[in-house]
C-alpha cells in the first residue's frame, strides 16, 4: 500500500526535504495507518525511477507498530503504480480532451497513453464521487449545480476548488487528489 503526502513540490525539493519532512509526520504521530490508524515507523526506503526525467528517488517505508502492514510514502508528484510522474500523467489526460492521441507531446508511448486515458478516466469518476461523499459526510457538500459538466478530469478539478480546505500540495490535480482520498480514509488511488 502507499500513502501520498506533500513532500516537496519537486525532485530537488522532495530530495533536501523529504527525510525532515517523514520525520516530523513519525515523530508528531501524524502519519497513521490507512488499515488500523495507528501510529507508523520507519522501516526501510528503496528506489524509484521517474521514466521520463530519468531521475531517481529514495521512497521511505513505513510499518505500523500494530498490525503487520508496511505502507511505501509516495510524493503526490508520483501515482501509484506508475513509471512516469503524476505530472506527465496529467498532461497526457488534459491534453487527450482536445488532442488525438497520436498527436499528443510526451516520452510515453502510445499504448501507454490508450492505457493511462481508459484507466484513469474511470479512477477520476470513482476519485470525484467519492470525494463530493466525503466532503458531504463533514458538512461542506459541494453540490452538483456548482460543478459544470465536462470531462471527469475537470470535474474532478472543480471539486478540488471547492473542497473546504487548502491542502498543501505540489500543484499536480491527481496527487491532491490522492492527498484528499488518503486522509479521508478512502485509499484509492488514481
């Protein structure tokens, strides 16, 4: 499982800070399990490699002191279970909404970019719905005549503008997004 957080709004940044950053989340208690929310600790880190910058960086490992589950710290600039960064990613969707497919400018290929459209449209109609539930639950529901119909990418974005907070982020729409699933417990992930 991963847990995505603000952990610098780049690579640089996500290098000098991050390890200070996972610090202060173990240390307050804040950074808690999403099966069982107690308390996490460092176990380990490994590496990660963005395909289209051909950077790499250290992810910190945590593990719960209750129940056996180790949960990897992503940055909201990375998805889940993705080479490429979230950014990219994003790109890819905004630009699918008015560019063919074959036309639109990224390293990835076009299968990759089939996948990422017809796999990530359904997770921002899962992402959007789940978050509009959430922020009804808390009593700040965002209601459906606010919202302008559109691709799910830009309805998912009109909710984030309206969520009832600011959540600290790196500017990418699908890492905050990811940021509100996380918190609330839902754990889905775009």
């Amino acid at each position: 499982m991963s847990i995505i957080l603000f952990l610098g709004s780049s690579v640089k940044e996500y290098i000098e800070k991050s390890a200070g950053m996972i610090q202060e989340h173990i240390q307050n208690g804040s950074l808690r399990c999403e099966t069982c929310t107690k308390p996490m600790k460092h176990h380990s880190n490994y590496t990660r490699g963005i395909k289209e910058t051909g950077e790499k960086i250290p992810i910190t490992v945590v593990r719960c002191v209750t129940c056996p589950k180790w949960h990897a710290l992503l940055p909201d600039f990375i998805l889940p279970g993705k080479h490429y960064s979230g950014n990219e990613v994003e790109s890819v969707i905004i630009d699918s909404a008015a560019v063919p497919i074959g036309e639109i400018e990224t390293e990835a290929s076009e299968p990759t970019v089939r996948r990422w459209i017809s796999q990530t449209g359904e997770k921002l109609k899962q992402a959007a719905g789940a978050l509009k539930y959430h922020f009804g639950r808390i009593g700040k529901a965002i209601s459906e005549t606010v919202i302008t119909p559109g691709t799910a990418y830009s309805e998912l974005e009109q909710i984030l503008e309206k969520a009832p907070r600011a959540v600290k982020n790196s500017g990418n729409k699908l890492g905050l997004a990811n940021i509100w699933l996380g918190a609330t417990g839902i754990g889905a992930y775009i």
